[in-house]
C-alpha cells in the first residue's frame, strides 16, 4: 500500500517546486555599446619640418591614412554576411550544411547586422 504523505510538510501544495510555472520568454531592444582598440603600422608620405628641421608625421592624417590602409570593422562585418550567405547559399543542397551549423552561420549573420561606428579616435602612441 502507498501512502502520499511521507513527504515533508507543505511540498504538496502549489507552492512546491514542480508546480512553479515556468516564466515566458520576452523580447526587448538593447544597445550594446563595445570598445575596440587597435595599434598598427600605417605609411604615410605626409611628413612635416619643425624648426629643429626633426621629420614629423604627427601632423599627418593619420583617420585618413588609416581608412585608406586597413578594413573598417563595419567593412569587414558586410564582408563577413556575404560570405555567411553563400555558405547558406550552398547549403540549399541536401546534406551539405548540418541543422547545428546552418543554425551557427544565421547565429553569425544577426550578430554581424546592424553595427554602426559612434566614434573613432586616432593617436599616436
């Protein structure tokens, strides 16, 4: 014979653990805001004279020059969905993309939409 109440006082009643409701997903916007820092060579033929007549660079444009000499992170993102859409492109064949790896690359191509550059500063070291 079975005997329910060898359970401790008040787990059967709606409180008790297995019977919480499990809380709703919910959407909401963020904005995420990321600081990224780079140090790198860059080239320039802007050079200037001071009056110990030293070469100085520091006058140079140095965003300009940089621009010009390396891929913006928004640049390479735009690059990155174009490449992510031909991966799925070609998964439109039967057995070629994997759920887990299609689900992956549409993980990737969200996360790679929609960042844009708030500012930017250049100095040099």
């Amino acid at each position: 014979m079975y005997d329910n109440y060898n359970y401790p006082m008040g787990s059967d009643n709606e409180s008790a653990p297995w019977n919480e409701v499990e809380m709703p997903e919910c959407d909401f916007t963020i904005r995420a805001s990321i600081t990224l820092k780079k140090e790198c060579d860059i080239t320039t033929n802007e050079v200037y004279r001071d009056e110990d007549d030293y070469d100085l660079c520091a006058d140079a444009d140095v965003e300009g020059t940089f621009n010009k000499q390396y891929t913006s992170i928004p640049d390479m993102l735009a690059e990155l969905v174009k490449y992510i859409d031909g991966e799925l492109a070609s998964g439109l064949i039967p057995g070629q993309l994997s759920n887990e790896r299609r689900r992956e690359l549409e993980k990737m191509r969200e996360s790679a939409q929609g960042w844009t550059i708030e500012d930017s500063y250049f100095e040099q070291p």
